[in-house]
C-alpha cells in the first residue's frame, strides 16, 4: 500500500466543501466491507463546533483533482456516534470503527503519527460536541451535513437501488417488535437519528452480488426483472469474482437500528391491516420432480400447464438436478442452464412472466417465476440455502428457499431433498427441522426465518414412505387404493398425529399413484434388486391462511427420471393494499404518534420564575427555593445550563443547588437559589459596574429551557469599596447618594477633588479602617490568639452595619475582638485594589531583599494606599511589643499580613481546566513568593521605617 | 407513501413579542386546538409534528421562544440552526407590528445566513380591533422579500399554510439526491483497488 501526501488529500477535500467548513485532517486508509480491504480517504471536516468523518472512494490513484474523490458515507461526531480503535501489536495498522445509528465503517489505516493525529481529533471533536452548550438540543442535527448525506453512495445505495422499494408498505409483521415498551417513544433514538432510513429500504437485492458465491451462482432476479432481461448468466460478475475483487459499490453494513418510532409505526399498521387491505386472489402453481440428473425432455409443459389459465406465480422445484461430482465442487452447473431454460419455455404461454429469483444448492434447485403485471408489487427478495446432506455440510441434501412479499402478504417457497431410504424417517424429520431452523434470510436485521411468513409452500422429495410390504402396496396401486396408501404414509401420520415435522402445514389427497421408484423411461416401478418399494417421495405442501388447493397431480408422462413430477395449482388470498384507505391509517398513525411524542417530551412546571431578593447584603446570603414539578409523564433530567458565551450558568454571586438533577415523573424538586455576596464579587456591585441581575436557565434534556430571572438591590457597603473612595466619604457609606458612590469609584476621582473646598477634605486612611484598628489597639493587645481564631458571624454583620451605617458610632467594646479582627481582614481582602495595588505587586517581590529598595518601593505607592499600608504596619509593630501576652511573633504577622496586603491580580479564566493549570503552576511558584512578601514585610515591622 | 417515518428533520423558531400568539398558533398547528388563557411562556418550548410534502415525510420540531424584552439577547441564541423562523405580530396591536423591524435585524444578527423567514400577521379574526391594516403586513414584507399571511390561530385560518409554506421553502433548497449514476471503480481501475 502506498500512502499519497496527505496535505494533498485533506486539500482535495476542501475543495468539495463549502465555505464555512473545514477540513482538518485527511488520510488515506482502507475500507473494510465483508471482509475485503478497499481504499478510501478519511477526512475529518468542521463547521462551526460540529465535525464529521467523510469517507471518499477514489476514482483514480493517485488523486488528482477534487472530482476523483467521491463521498461515499458521512457519520457526524455526536452524542450519538461511537469510536474505537484497536491496534494489535502484531499488525502495522490500527484499525478504527466508527458507529452511528445509520451506518457503521470499519476503516484500517497504518500506525502512524498522521493516524494517531486522525484520532485524536475525533477524539477531541467528541470531547467537543459534549461540550457545546446545550442551547438547541434536541435538535443538534448538524443541519450543514445533511447535504452530504444525500450526495453519499451509501445514502443512495441503501435506499435507491431497490426498484421496489417504492410505495408499498409491508407491514412486516414478521419483524420482531421490542412488546415492552411500545407506548415509549424513544426520544432518544428520534433524537440522535435525524434521516432514518428504513431498515426495509436497504433490502435490495442487489446486495446478494456482492456476497461471495457459496451457494447458487444464478442469481439474477431483479436486474432482470427492471430490464427485462431475462438471460439467467452475469459474466461481468462472474469475471470480477474470478479476479477476486467486489464490484465496488459496496452497501453499508445492515443491521441498522431502527428507531422505537418506526417500530410502533409498524406495529400500528399491522395491527391495522385489515382497515386498508382487501384479499384478492391469486393462483400459484407449484411443481416439484426429482429428475435423477437427467437432462430435460422436449418439453415440460404437461407438467406446468395445468389449466387454462396461466397462473400468477410459478413455484419450480428440482432434486438431483445435477448428480455430477463436479457439481459439489464448481459452482457452475451446465444442467442447470438445460433447466433452467426448459422451465422458462414451459411457462403458460397466455401470460408474460418474470424470474423473480431462482437459486441451486448443488442438486437443489428453486425456480420462481411470476406475471409481468405484478412487478410493482413485489418486493424484499430474499433467498437462502440449508445443505443437510453428509456431515450436515454437504449439499446433496438439504433445502433451499425464496420469500418475497406479494403486495401485503409474506411468501416463503422451500424446496428440499430429504434424507432417503425406507427406515430413516427420523433422520428426514431431523432435515426438515433443520431446514427450518437454519434457513434465515440475511437481508432482514434480524434474519427472518420460514415461519416468520404468513403463507409457505413447501414442495420437494421428502422421501417418506410407505409402511406396508412391497407387495401390498403393489396390489393397492393397481386397485387404485391410493387412500389405504396414504394412510400408512410416514409423513401423512405424522401430520394426522400433529407431531412436531410440518406441524401446521397442510397436504391434499394424492389422488395418483406413488411417483417413486420407476425404471427410468417407464412407468414400471422399480424392478432391480433392491426392488424398493414404491412411496409418495414427491409432495407438495403448505401453511397458513386464505390457501385452496385446485389441483394437485403427478405427471407419469414425464419418463425420464425414477420419480414422476407432481404439480399442484392452488388459488392463494393475497392482502392487497388499497391506496386511500392506507394513506389515511397512516396519516392518523403519524398524527397519534405527533401527539405521543409531544405528550411524551419532558415536561416541568416551575412556581416562581421572577425571584426578587431584597437588599443583599455583604457576606450575608439570602435563599429562596424554587419548586419544578415534574407534570410530564416521564423521569426528566435538568440542569442549568450557560447561556449566550458564558462560562459559567450564572453570574458568582448566584448559585442554585442542586444545579443538576434527575426527577421522577409526578415529583418535585426544591431548587434553592442562594445570592451571597462575599470579597470577590462585592466591588463591583459597590461600584455599580454590576447589578444583582441575572437569568439562570433551566434545561430539560431533550426538552425544554425554561428562565428563571433573578433580580435584587444591593446595599452597598465599605467592605468591597476602594480605598480611594473611603478617604473620601465623610459619613457613613449608606449616607452617600448612589450617584457620587459610583463617580467617586471612578478610576482617578480622587485627583478631582478639590481639598479647598468645604468636603474637600480626605481622610488619611478610610475611617473603617481606623475604627477597626482603633478598637482593637484598645481591647486586643494582650488577648491571645488574634487573628488565629475565628469570629462570629453575626458579630461581622454587625460591624458590617456599623461602619455602613455609623450606627452606632464606634464598634461597640461588648463584641468580641476575634469578629472585629476577622472583619478587619476581611474588609482588607474585599479592597478592589490590595493595600499594595496589583501594579505593584511583582515590584515588591523583586525588592523584598534590599531595605532601601522596599523603602523607595512604598514611598512610590499612591499616598492613601502608603498611608494605609503604614499605619497597619504600626499597628503591627504595636502589637509585636505586646507578644508577651498575645503570643504573636513577628514571623507569623509578616507571613500573614503579607498575603492579605500583598495579592496578585487573579487571572480571568476561561474555563475550569485553564485555571487548574494556572494553579497547579502557581503552586510550585507560591513557597516562593510567600517567601519574599514575607521578606517584604519584615522590613516594615521589625524597625519604625522613616520614609 | 414512502415507508420510512420521515425523511427529513426541519427545525423551525417562532419569534415575536409576548402575547402575540405564538404559543397558540403552535398549539393550533400541532394539536389542533386553541387555548384561550394566556400562560407567558418563559423560556423555550418545542413540539413536533410530521408532514408529508413533495412525497417526503418530514418532521418539523417547532420551537416557541419567550418574547419578552428581556429574554431577547438569550432567545437569540437559539436562532442558531433553526432553518425557518416564523416572525410574528398581532394585528391588533401596532406595537407589536413597529417591531419587526426590530425582530428581523436580530435575525439577520443572529440567525443562519440561508434561513427561511416568513411573517404573520395574527388575530386577524378579530378585525373589528384591528390596527395594522393588511397592506402595510405586505409592504413590509415584500420590502424585505419575506412571504407573508395574516393567520387567526383562534379560527383556524392560515395556520396549516404558513407552517406548510414555511417548510415548503426550506425543502425546496434542500439539495436532491444526486442522480448521476454510482461510478463502479472495480471495473474501470482494478489498480486503483488492489493496491490496498
Ligand atoms: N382572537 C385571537 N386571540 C388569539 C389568537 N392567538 C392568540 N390569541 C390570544 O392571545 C393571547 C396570547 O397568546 P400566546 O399564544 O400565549 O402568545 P405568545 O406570547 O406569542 O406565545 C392569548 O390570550 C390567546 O388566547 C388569535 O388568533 N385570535
Ligand atoms: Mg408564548
């Protein structure tokens, strides 16, 4: 194998696409398809966030230009597709499958790394597809594929060959139905699958030419029918089979699944049948004649025409066709040809006919022909061959078999050669069941079998026989006792006794006498040696409804052969389907499977949309809970999903728990929604660049969204706001009107003050501050533990208040001095810019090692944030005199008070996996620079710094 | 009669301000009942419904968006993939007709290129309220090369049409079959084949 450049390829492939989509990768590889490796090219195109795998057949090699590729199958990567490769170790090629619930591509390419490469991309295309936000689900169609779809050979093979495909319906009652949940509509199948194809539709017949010739090699039938061509040989095919190579245009691989809907569909009709079928009649001769492998007579017409008028179909069986040994070993029989054109010239001369199918198991062979005027109507033919013979694997034995469906009704013709010999009824009854049981007709997913039809004939040399003493027998046949024959019959006996062989099938009177064994050319029963006794090997037999034998005969005419041949015309009810009536059951079928599925999608109803949270206040959450009933009939699955190009499905501030979940239909579920402000998320509120205001939505899998609008005020507060604008509120925070609380949040609002004027003035630190130091170098000097153990709650809030409202004035000295050391923290950690802004931070970090350039570092901060930084550091310094009794030491306040004054700008992440990268780095890099904020900070508390 | 459920999948929006009738147009086409009491839908629905045209089975998953103010910039994102979007307003509100203007820009913005738009005038059983008057739901139509129908989900009228129409258009762009014949490779360049 040879491998073309494969940039070429992939641009060869952007050349069939349109604009807005891509191919990102193609490769060469090799198709395989009934076991045949084919050359393809694999390509993996884009549109927007959704990816497909095309698969190109070449019409040269190498390719040249964009026209010598040709699409044969498009498979989206979605939610619904499957992928698995597998590279034994012993092989130099990974071979890939790829599954959706249409097709299914095997594909064998080398181990390589533009393979690997080809894999991983599919890998992250699914990666992908289950991440695109749910928006639009259901209906994640990959509408730009569709178009590709139709263009692929696969998409046209498996539903445009079949020239019957067309405008019938088969009920296929045959087809198993899945009882259990039949009501269900499996949304997820309706979903995933956006064409189906009906699994029918695949059904051509054209595929037997593409399966290896194991049995029959007369297969013909439907290209014969469509041209009317009725010459039985195909030498193309049989050229290219010598050759050993497939015809090309392989069919996708069966076996399809079938959506639930189409099931229940099939269900509905069947179930409906008789509303939109009438029983016409049809007439079906059937001949079946052990010819001993003789060539044909002149002619066969005593035998095959029978009554004046010419039958609809005709049934041919034959045993010992062909008793050469070169029969058992080449598939090509030239005794066949001798027959098959006899049968042909023997066909009714008042009619036009044509082969529907006729297929040879070494001596076993079926003929079927019908009446040119039924062609429409015919469809889904099938056949299948059982060799029973030696070893259970020899054809001299065995049975073969044609189905087709005739308008509404299933037919299945077998034609089989039992075992043989007087004793060995048991061992005949063994082939029949046999017959039965391995006979499946492949075309169908699953395979159908003979007892899966509604109407059977079963014709052949069952070779039962008579249980009387030859010489009895004898003298019955000459009285014309064919009654006290029969009687004695070991298959009429066993079907008198409804025993388990031909249970349900039925025979007529064989009114003529045994047709075996005669001396060949005569109508003298066997006069050699072993003097067998004569028996009614030749039968004819059938099962089900609406059947009424006309005639049933034997032809002792026919001489050539030990056996005579036996023919039976019979007049057969056939379900025939009535346009307009049809449509109608149909359309009513659809309409009540619309409503189904609608009454079937997810369906929730939510008793509050609109939450309102009234004044939200710092660190202090609200909740509200949300009820969704599940009102629809099945389990729904919910989530909150992102909307529009969030990342995250609502804004920090807001969570819903659970954000997730599954209901059983008829139960609730309580969604708490909680707003909770806290330092990283009150700047902005405080500066008004954010509103409590959002809209969480709700998503139904499969169903769905519903919003949920989440609004509230916020009070503003000192905790979140900046420095810069503390220094300049006089009063409390909550006295300032909202208009001067967002101007003063402005960047460079302070340089706009004018300190000449009357509220001019600026605080040297924000008063919060002040306070809350002031308090504590009042009552925690000697308290132990500071900062190290945590405050109450409801203490913060209230401090909280109390600074926001100057009500009361002071921190009241009753609350305890762990709550106000916590808000004091907090209050540093929730400044929009650190004591030491984010400008600054990497600046520190490189001077923490040299006093004088710390020094110089913090004389060059902004003059509210130097004031601050070194009124906390005095602070600190103060309380280090005291260590005697609060036990601080001055390595633990560095290290701590350097990670709150001293913070880097927390990147925006885009998505969680960036920021555990980020952090991950941060980690290694963090004992570092905790290090050296340290350092920094030592400076400022081990000595009074004069700036 | 062709055998398979349906042959196509069509994704269909409905857009427009509150109370125009949206939801019950949908519920008109796909149950064929009408509702009067009004339930402000708040958020995105859908409802399917299979029909039959040009000999194909197709089925039309509908989705109904909310069509308050607020919601405009979320229900923009559902614009996406949705192949024909039915643009309506209420005829006996001019309001709601001075802002299709408004409505079609957002589909431009945010729709695919090649999408199907049609637009509705409904309630037209109620002509006694009636404020826009039926000319000016063409003019600006045809200004925009958009079919148009005045509809009364209420009384049935147009309902099935604009639906069928709307589909009709989409189908009509779909790409056919391809009808060259399949090319068999086997027999023209066994070469080509048996290298691999
Ligand atoms: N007279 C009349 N009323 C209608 C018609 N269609 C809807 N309505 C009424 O208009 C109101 C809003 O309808 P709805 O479908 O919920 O509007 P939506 O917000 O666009 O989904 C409801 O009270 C309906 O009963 C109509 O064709 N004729
Ligand atoms: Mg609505």
């Amino acid at each position: 194998m040879f491998y073309v450049q494969l940039m070429d390829i992939a641009k060869l492939v952007q050349k069939t696409l349109t604009p807005n989509e891509k191919c990102i990768q193609a490769i060469e590889c090799a198709r395989i398809l009934d076991g045949k490796r084919t050359l393809r090219y694999a390509a993996i195109v884009i549109n927007k966030q959704e990816h497909g795998v095309f698969i190109f057949t070449a019409l040269r090699v190498p390719c040249l230009q964009s026209s010598d590729l040709v699409l044969e199958s498009v498979i989206p990567i979605d939610g619904s597709m499957r992928c698995s490769a597998e590279a034994p170790s012993q092989q130099t090629e990974l071979r890939l499958s790829l599954r959706s619930p249409i097709i299914n591509v095997l594909i064998e390419m080398p181990k390589s790394d533009p393979s690997t490469l080809f894999l991983a991309e599919i890998k992250k295309a699914k990666d992908v597809y289950s991440q695109v936000p749910a928006f639009g689900e259901p209906a994640a169609i990959f509408p730009w594929l569709e178009k590709y779809k139709r263009q692929s050979t696969d998409f046209n093979q498996s539903s445009g060959e079949n020239p019957f495909a067309e405008d019938i319906f088969d009920p296929l009652k045959h087809m198993s139905l899945d009882g259990t949940n039949m009501h269900v509509v499996d949304t997820e199948s309706s979903r995933q699958t956006t064409w189906f194809q009906d699994d029918m539709s695949s059904l051509s017949s054209s595929y037997e030419h593409l399966k290896p010739a194991q049995k029959s090699r007369s297969r013909d039938s439907l290209d014969k029918i469509l041209g009317g061509d009725e010459d039985y040989t195909d030498s193309m095919e049989t050229l290219q089979w010598s050759l050993g190579i497939s015809s090309g245009n392989e069919l996708p691989i069966l076996g399809k699944t079938i959506s639930s809907r189409e099931k229940i569909v099939k269900k509905f009709l069947t179930d409906r049948e008789l509303e939109f079928t009438d029983q016409h009649s049809f007439r079906i001769y059937c001949g079946t004649w052990n010819v001993n492998g003789q060539s044909p007579p002149d002619s066969l017409h005593k035998w095959m025409v029978v009554d004046a008028e010419p039958p609809d179909i005709y049934v041919v069986g034959f045993q010992e066709l062909d008793l050469s040994k070169e029969a058992f070993i080449f598939t090509d029989s030239p005794k066949e040809v001798e027959w098959q054109k006899a049968v042909k010239a023997a066909l009714h001369p008042k009619a036009k006919y044509l082969k529907v199918k006729s297929i040879r198991l070494v001596g076993i062979m079926l003929i079927v022909y019908i009446q040119a005027k039924h062609k429409g109507f015919i469809k889904f033919i099938d056949s299948d061959s059982v060799p029973t013979g030696i070893m259970g694997i020899m054809g001299n034995k065995g049975g073969v078999s044609v189905r087709f469906t005739l308008h509404n009704t299933s037919l299945c013709f077998v034609t089989s050669h039992l075992a043989a010999h007087q004793d060995e009824y048991e061992r005949r009854n063994q082939d029949y069941k046999d017959i039965m049981s391995k006979t499946k007709f492949k075309d169908f997913s699953p395979p159908l079998e003979i007892s899966e039809h509604d109407i059977v004939f079963w014709i052949g040399d069952l070779n039962y026989r008579i249980d009387l003493p030859i010489d009895t027998v004898k003298s019955y046949i000459k009285k014309g006792a064919h009654k006290k024959l029969i009687l004695e019959d070991q298959l009429y006996r066993q079907l008198q006794a409804n025993s388990e062989i031909f249970r349900g099938f039925e025979e007529g009177f064989p009114n003529f006498d045994p047709t075996y064994k005669f001396d060949s050319g005569t109508d003298n029963y066997d006069s050699s040696e072993k003097n067998r006794v004569p028996a009614y090997c030749d039968r004819i037999l059938w099962r089900g409804p609406g059947v009424k034998q006309l005639r049933y005969d034997s032809h002792p005419q026919l001489k050539i052969s030990d056996h005579k041949p036996v023919s039976s015309l019979f007049d057969v009810g056939i379900r025939v389907l009535d346009d307009k009536r049809f449509k109608r059951v149909y359309e009513d079928i659809m309409k009540k499977l619309d409503r189904l599925e609608n009454d079937h999608l997810p369906q929730i109803k939510i008793d509050n949309t609109e939450l309102i949270f009234k004044d939200v206040k710092f660190v202090e959450p609200q909740v509200q809970v949300v009820t969704v009933a599940n009102v629809g009939q099945i389990p729904v699955e919910f989530e909150f999903i992102n909307k529009l190009d969030d990342q995250t499905y609502c804004r920090p501030w807001l969570k819903a728990t659970p954000c997730k979940s599954i209901i059983e239909a008829g139960v609730c579920c309580e969604v708490q929604i909680e707003v909770y402000v806290d330092k990283s998320t009150a700047a902005k509120l405080n500066s008004g660049e954010e509103k409590l205001e959002d809209i969480l939505v709700l998503h139904l899998t499969n169903g769905k969204d519903s919003f949920i609008t989440v609004s509230g005020n916020y009070m503003t507060s000192s905790f979140g706001s900046s420095i810069e604008a503390l220094i300049q509120m006089h009063g409390p925070i909550r006295e300032v009107p909202v208009a001067e609380l967002i101007e003063i949040e402005q960047p460079g609002s302070l340089s706009r003050v004018d300190i000449t004027k009357d509220g001019g003035r600026l605080y040297m630190v924000p008063k919060e501050i002040w306070k809350m130091v002031d308090f504590l170098h009042k009552y925690a000097m000697n308290k132990d533990e500071l900062f190290q153990q945590p405050g109450r709650n409801s203490e913060i809030q209230f401090i909280r208040d109390c600074l926001d409202t100057g009500r009361p004035e002071h921190i009241p000295d009753s609350l305890s001095v762990h709550s106000v050391a916590e808000a004091f923290l907090m209050f540093l950690e929730s400044l929009p810019q650190p004591v030491i802004p984010y400008e600054f931070y990497t600046k520190c970090l490189s001077t923490s090692n040299n006093l004088l350039l710390s020094k110089q570092l913090v004389t060059s901060l902004p003059g509210c944030h130097k004031n601050t930084f070194l009124y906390i550091c005095a602070f600190l310094r103060e309380l280090l005199k005291h260590s005697d009794k609060n036990g601080l030491d001055i390595k633990f306040l560095c290290s701590f008070f350097g990670e709150v004054m001293l913070r880097p700008q927390t990147p925006l992440f885009t998505t969680a996996s960036a920021k555990e990268a980020v952090v991950k780095e941060r980690r290694s890099k963090l004992r570092e620079e905790d290090a050296k904020k340290a350092a920094f900070m030592y400076h400022f508390l081990s000595n009074e710094i004069e700036l | 009669m062709a055998k398979k459920t349906y042959d196509l999948l069509f994704k269909l929006l409905l857009i427009g301000d509150s109370g125009v009738g949206k939801t019950c147009l949908l519920f008109r086409f796909s149950d064929d009942a009408f509702n009067t009491t009004f339930i402000s839908t708040i958020g995105i629905d859908f409802k399917i419904k299979t029909v039959e045209l040009g000999g194909k089975k197709i089925k039309l998953q509908i989705w109904d968006t909310a069509g308050q103010e607020r919601f405009h910039t979320i229900t923009t994102s559902y614009y996406r993939g949705s192949m024909g979007i039915m643009l309506v307003y209420d005829i006996t509100n001019i309001k709601t007709f001075d802002n299709i203007s408004k409505w079609l820009r957002n589909i431009d913005e945010h729709a695919n290129e090649d999408v199907e738009k049609m637009i509705l005038g409904n309630k037209c059983d109620m002509d006694d309220k009636r404020q826009v008057p039926t000319a000016r739901g063409e003019a600006i139509a045809r200004e925009h090369n958009i079919p148009f129908l005045e509809t009364s989900a209420k009384a049935n009228i147009n309902v099935e049409k604009a639906f069928m129409n709307l589909a009709q258009a989409i189908l009509n762009k779909t790409p056919g079959r391809v009808s060259e014949p399949n090319i068999n490779i086997g027999t023209q360049d066994t070469s080509a084949r048996r290298c691999c």
